[in-house]
C-alpha cells in the first residue's frame, strides 16, 4: 500500500509493519548459489513468517476490539514459539508478558483531587519553564500525593518530576564550582526512582520508558538506557527525540567497546604486581625493568611526567591510585607540547576521572595532539605516541557523527540532511529555498547543491555565540564574498541571452577569480582553466568517406575489446587514427578507447603471466597515457578525455596528477559516477599517504646504527646497553624478536643491508604467530609494495586481522597490544573515506 511504500522509501526499518515486512521478507529473491541445506533453512524460515503473517491478520481482522484471556493465551502461545525460533529469548518474551502491559485495572477517580493535581501538575510545569526547578518538583510531589487520582494522570507528574530533578542536577553541576551539596548529588538517584514509577503506574506510555532511559544515560549506564530508549521506541516509533537518545547511547556504547583497553578504569593490575608477574614468569629483576623505563625519562624529560601519571593512573609502590594526581602529570606533560600527555588527559576528561567530565575540554586536547609531529620529536624514526591514537579517536567522533561537538562537523549522510533539514533550515526563516533544493539538503549530497543553494546556507546559518572580533570580521568579509558569488550566479542565470560576450566574459571572470582565490583558490590554476582553449572550437574540414571508415574501424576496436582482444582492438584504433580530415572529437574517441584497450592489455597480463618480462607489455601504460592526452588535446572539453589521463595515472600511482585530471572531468560532467569515484579513490590515497608518512618504509629514516649513535652524542647512553634492554622484551614475548628483525631490515643494522623482501618475511612470520604488531608492518608493505607484490586488498586483510587481536598485551598485562590500534586507526581512515 501507499502508506506501506513510504515507510519504505524513508530507509527506516523501525517504520516498517509486520505486513511491510513479513511481504518483503517472503518474496525477496533468493541467492542462485544456496546448497540444500541453505534452502531448507530458508523453506522453514519461510514458513514462520507466513504463520507470523497470518497471526497477524486474525488479529487485524478480529471483529471485536478485544479478545479473551483463552484467546490471548493461545495466540501468545504461537507467537512466542515464532520469535523463540527466530533468536528471541523465552525468559524475556515471558517478562514481557508478565510486565502487566495487557493489564488496565479499573481506578475510582475523584474528581475533585484529579483537579486540583492538575492544577498542581500545571504549576509545576510553568516553574520548570521558568528554570525554578526546586521549585516545580514540590508543586509535582504535591500532585503524586493525592489519592484517587488515575494512574496516567500520577504517571504524568512523576515523569515530570524526574525531568526537573535532572534539570536542577544539571543547573546546579554546571553553575556551581565544586558543588558539595549532598542533596544535589542525589537528585539523579531520586530521578530515576522518579522515572520507575511513572513507568510502573503507565507500562504503555513512551515517555515513561524514554525518561527512565534519560537518566541512566545521564549516570552513564548506557546500556540499560538502550533498553529503556528501544522500548519507548516501540511503544511509538514516530518519537524524534528517542531515536535521538538512542543512537547516542549505542555510539557511546561502542566506542567503550572498541576502546576497552584505553579506559584507565579497565580492570588492569597495579605496575608493581606487573613487575612481580615478569618476575615470576621470566626470572626479571623488577628494579632492572625500572632502570630500563627511566631510560625514556631520560631522553625525553616530558616522559616522565607521562609515566608518573601513568602510575598515580595504575597504582605503584608508596603511589596510591589517584585520578587527580594522574591528570595533573599529565597536563603538566601535555602543556609542554607531549602528545601521548594530551591523549591521556583527553582521556580522564572524556571519561570524567579526575577532572570534570568535559567531552568538548576532550576533543580540543585530542585535536592538539592529532596536530603534533608523527615522528617522536628525539628519537628519530619512531612514531609519536599519541598522535595516532588521537587520530583514531578523533575519526570515531567525526565518523559517527560528531556527538561531543554538538553535531557541529557536517558529513555527506542522508541522516546528516534529514536533521540539518529538519532541526536547522525549518526553524531558520531566513533560509529560503526550493523544494529541489530542500531534496538535495535532505540527500545529505553536497556534491548536488547548487551555488543558491550553498550561498543561502552559508549566508544565514546562526553563527556562535563565543566568537572574538577577529573572528567575527574574518567571517564578514566572508559573507561579503558570499554575496558576491551569489550576485553573479543570478546575473548569468537570469541573462536574457544564452552567451555573452568576450568582455562581458573578462569581467565575470576576473570578478569570479578574485573570490575564489580569497577562498583559497590557486590563481595560476584559474589561469591556467580559463587558458584551456575551453572556448574555442576551431572549424574542420571533414572526409566524409574517411569519417565513414574510421567510425567502422572504431566499431571493430570496440567489439574487439569487448570480446578480450586487447590487441586486435588496438590494432583497429590505430587505423581510425591515422585517416586524415576525421573531426577532432571522433579522433578523440579513438584515442580515448585505445588508451583503455591498451591498460586492459597491461591488466591482462599483470594478472594473468607469471613474472611477465615482455618490455612491450610494461610499456603499455606510458603509451596509455600518450593516448589519453593526445584524447585530450584534441577534444579539451570532453569529460572522458581527462577521465581517461586521470585513470592512467592512477594506475601508475601519479594520484596528484590524477586528482587533477578527475577534477577536470568532473567540472566538465557532474554526473558521472565514475569519474568522483575515481577521484575520491585517489584523493584516499593521496590523504592516507600524507598522514601516515612515518609508517612508510622509504621516508629519510636514520639507520637503527645511525640512530644509536645519535644517543650516545646527545646523552652518554652505551648502544650496547640499548640493544641489551630491547633484547628484554624478545625475552618476554618471542614473536617481538621477529618484529625487530623486520625493523632491522626495513631500517638497516650492523652487519643487515635494508632488505623490504626480509623484512618482509620476518613480519610474516611473527603475523602467522599472532603477533599484532607483525600483522599491522606486514600490511604496511603490502600497501607500499615494498619488499612483496602491492596489493590493498592484502593488506587490508592483514589490518583487520590485527585489529581483532587482544587490545591488551597477550604477555605483558595492563599494556597495550601494539599494532591493534594503530590497524584500527588505519582502517578507520578507510572506512571513513569510502576505501
């Protein structure tokens, strides 16, 4: 049905109806390639939806709007048998049964109490209006009081009361420095009791499951606030502020889980019981591996703030556990510029140990250290600590939707334009715009806004409050730009003539330019677009006997690449494009199609010959790229033309000159698809390699000799006594050893030439033993292509392997397992960004 459809097209499964989805259910088409045993299943399930369905109806269909307890029990009976069958749980289904939803006892009402409780109710929300919240929860607790008043009505001003007890928690935490009012701290307790109550007195009502679920999301029992939240979220779907709260808990919930291991509240020993296990397991003198950890503290003096902090964090000998004192060492550490400072007292400040709990004090820190150098700011080709993990937390926020920074970052989402459409541009009337144009706003597609559509957003969007004066005229001048832009869309949009002339040009454009390069814009490349002979189209003498022939070779390429013949296919562009008097924008297409005939051919033989020496296979690329920009020069306005020379270049890896050319073809035609994917492939490429250029193999690393040497002129340290205390941890863990020997021949050693192949193979074999670390180098490689064949798929396995290891150390407890997270990290960029 209509109805039915809608609910559909909005993408929202939680709309949907037992008929919407146990139709879509039956009578989707299956996989071809199922076995017996998938069929039968699929058979049997089948059979549970269509008795799901038919209970359904007999219920719909029912002639009376209530049935019996026999009838009820019978039905019950069927349905819990289905959805047991289906995954539910029996002991869940019966509390819910048991949950008296189906129970309305009748109530004797006395009216003149049931006024006078609404008249108190209404007091009570007018003061809780008026932020006088102590003030409202006596006017409600006046309200519940009164006898003989219906469950609802007593339902309503117990929810309302848990609203104003949060309120006045709220008020009270975030006016008054270090409130110690006892009472105020209980108000949540008291609020919850509140929302339980009004849950008991009205078990159907939504609002009385959301408040519950409030509250504990406030106490951070996220978990029970997703029961609280889902089931309000039954009772009724169409409840904006639910889904809301919901999708906020589950995201906090998993970002606990994916982050288990950097809670400094995980159930970790305390340092000395760690020092006491290595000693027992591998015979370690416990101060021996304290003079080691001071060697960091040495080289680097803002470390040792960063270790006492981890101490005071953990626990040590004569150091109480005390979260306080942790974030103090680290902000000491952080302040002087320590990134792995900064990520931990983000840390305490996200989590709220120590410090006031602060999502935004959290993100600014993580921010900061998301910006320090990735190599470790002393020693030499080692990644800062950090810096990467900061990346990574920061990619969770800005990825699922920026929950701490009030949903300020925009990402290209459906769900991302639904709300800005719905919460922002309803509600702002200076924001006008089309019903087409709300459709591309509610798409959440920047690429399919126009300029009206993008000026008028960024024109009349509220801006914030706490902005300086620099910051106010900066985004003045801003605006004033705007305007302009949006003056010249509408002069040529509107110009009564379909072209303008050559000075009427100039004037446009030199005005144009002079915007785009105070946003940013490069002029030389203006000029360089505007000199692209993108206007001229020069008039040709045309053979029309030769276009007949060229065309029908052109014919013959085409079905010969279709058909595989990469080299007969050539063979026939070619001959199309050596006939003379053939307009420009056919010869075009032929060398466009034997570009593509000529990197099917490389493909072909890449994947299909062993150790393919052929030098005039290996050759085919550049004549490939030949090809394309002769396609180019020939028809400089064809999206495909610059298509094509950016396909090539990816291929050969150039993807700054293949952004460039996509760019192109992309301004040319908007709509292909192909081409922004190709481009957005590319510019993942380009952003990847620029932010992880410390994990690159060929970056101007010192060798591991090199760099021992540095240490001993900058601190008196023996290289000996280094290489001693890095053998410590091949001890402890076996499969480091291997890791170590793979750096060692990415890096260079004493007596070990810098071998990727080496390398390559020792990061294997400590990856085959589990070792996360080995996996994460080993994937690093495959991405490079150094030392193995480049493959991504490869080395995207290797990371997602690694990021399912243990994020604590299989050996040495309370550490973190290296290599887990920076694979996280590494595969939250590519999922981030569409790789």
């Amino acid at each position: 049905m209509p109805p039915q459809k809608k609910t559909v097209g909005n993408g929202d499964t939680n709309e949907w109806d037992v008929s919407t989805l146990t139709a879509i259910l039956l009578f989707s088409d299956r996989p071809q390639t199922l076995n017996t045993n998938e069929t039968q299943k699929l058979d049997q399930e089948d059979s549970l939806i269509k008795q799901l369905k038919d209970l359904r109806n007999d219920l719909a269909h029912n002639s009376s709007k209530s049935i019996g307890n026999i009838e009820f029990n019978q039905l019950w009976n069927k349905l819990s048998t289905i959805l047991v069958t289906f995954g539910d749980i029996d002991t869940e289904l019966d509390k819910l049964k048991d949950d008296s939803v189906f129970e309305s006892p009748e109530q004797t009402i006395n009216e003149e109490n049931k006024n006078e409780a609404l008249r108190l109710n209404s007091l009570g929300t007018q003061a809780h209006k008026d932020g006088k919240y102590s003030k409202a929860i006596k006017f409600f607790i006046q309200a519940t009081v009164l006898s003989s008043v219906s469950n609802h009505d007593r339902a309503t001003f117990f929810s309302n009361m848990a609203a104003s007890r949060v309120s006045l928690y709220k008020q009270n935490f975030y006016t008054v420095d270090n409130c110690e009012d006892g009472d105020i701290t209980k108000e949540l307790d008291r609020a919850l009791k509140d929302a339980k109550q009004a849950r008991k007195l009205w078990v159907t009502w939504w609002k009385a499951h959301f408040r519950v679920g409030q509250v504990y999301a406030i106490l951070g029992y996220h978990d029970k606030a997703i029961n609280s939240f889902e089931r309000a979220l039954a009772l009724d779907p169409t409840k904006s502020e639910t889904q809301k709260a919901l999708d906020e808990s589950r995201i906090i919930v998993h970002r606990n889980a994916r982050q288990e291991y950097l809670d400094p509240r995980a159930n970790w020993k305390t340092i000395p019981e760690n020092l006491n296990e290595l000693k027992e397991k591998f015979g370690l003198d416990p101060e021996m591996v304290r003079q080691n950890r001071s060697l960091l503290e040495l080289i680097d003096p803002s470390a040792a703030d960063v270790m006492k902090g981890h101490q005071f964090v953990l626990g040590d000998i004569d150091v109480i556990q005390d979260y306080e004192q942790a974030a103090k060492y680290f902000a000491k550490a952080a302040n002087a510029g320590n990134a792995e400072g900064m990520y931990n007292l983000a840390r305490l400040f996200d989590k709220g140990l120590g410090v006031k709990k602060d999502h935004n004090v959290a993100r600014e820190w993580l921010e900061k250290a998301a910006t320090q150098p990735p190599e470790h700011p002393v020693i030499k080709g080692m990644p800062n600590i950090g810096v990467a993990e900061s990346e990574h937390a920061l990619g969770v926020r800005y990825f699922e939707g920026s929950l701490f920074n009030n949903g300020q970052i925009w990402i290209d989402s459906a769900v991302h334009g639904n709300n800005y459409l719905t919460n922002v541009i309803s509600k702002n009337k200076k924001i006008n715009l089309m019903p087409p144009q709300k459709k591309t706003v509610d798409n959440g597609n920047t690429n399919e806004w126009d300029i009206s559509t993008l000026t008028a957003i960024l024109l009349h969007s509220d801006r914030p409050q706490t902005l300086n004066t620099n910051e106010i005229q900066k985004l003045d001048q801003e605006d004033l730009l705007l305007e302009q832009l949006r003056l010249l869309r509408n002069k040529l949009a509107h110009n009564s003539s379909k072209s303008i002339g050559d000075i009427e040009f100039n004037q446009l454009w030199n005005d144009l330019s002079t915007i785009l390069v105070a946003f940013g814009d490069i002029d030389t490349e203006l000029d360089k677009l505007k000199d692209d002979s993108v206007f001229e189209s020069p008039e040709q003498t045309i053979n029309e006997e030769n276009k007949n022939e060229a065309l029908r070779l052109n014919s013959l390429g085409t079905q010969a690449h279709k058909d595989g013949k990469y080299s007969e296919a050539i063979k026939f562009f070619i001959q199309a494009t050596v006939l003379s008097s053939v307009s420009n924008h056919d010869r075009a297409t032929f060398f466009s199609n034997m570009a593509a005939s000529r990197v099917s051919l490389y493909k072909q033989h890449l994947y299909t010959v062993d150790n393919c020496e052929d030098d005039d296979i290996t050759k085919e690329l550049d004549r490939a790229l030949k090809d394309a920009k002769q396609a180019r020069k020939l028809w400089v306005t064809w999206w495909k033309a610059h298509f094509r020379v950016g396909q090539v270049y990816a291929i050969l890896v150039d993807h700054d000159k293949a952004i460039n050319s996509f760019e192109r073809a992309l301004a040319l035609d908007p709509n292909k698809s192909e081409t922004q994917k190709a481009l957005d492939e590319s510019r993942i490429i380009v952003h990847r390699n620029s932010r992880q250029e410390y994990l690159d193999p060929r970056a101007n690393w010192k060798t591991i000799p090199e760099n021992l040497n540095e240490l001993k002129e900058k601190f008196g340290l023996d290289p000996e006594m280094v290489r001693q205390n890095r053998s410590l941890l091949e001890l402890i863990d076996p499969s480091a050893a291997d890791v170590m020997k793979g750096h060692q021949f990415a890096l260079g050693d004493i007596d070990v030439i810098q071998d990727y192949e080496q390398a390559a193979k020792y990061f294997a074999k400590a990856a085959n033993a589990g070792n996360a670390e080995g996996m994460y180098n080993l994937a690093r490689l495959f991405d490079k292509g150094l030392g193995v064949k480049k493959d991504h798929n490869v080395a995207r396995e290797w990371l997602e392997k690694a990021a399912t290891q243990p994020p604590e150390h299989p050996v040495i407890k309370g550490m973190p397992n290296i290599g887990v997270a920076e694979s996280e990290h590494a595969l939250g960029v590519r999922y981030f960004e569409g790789y």
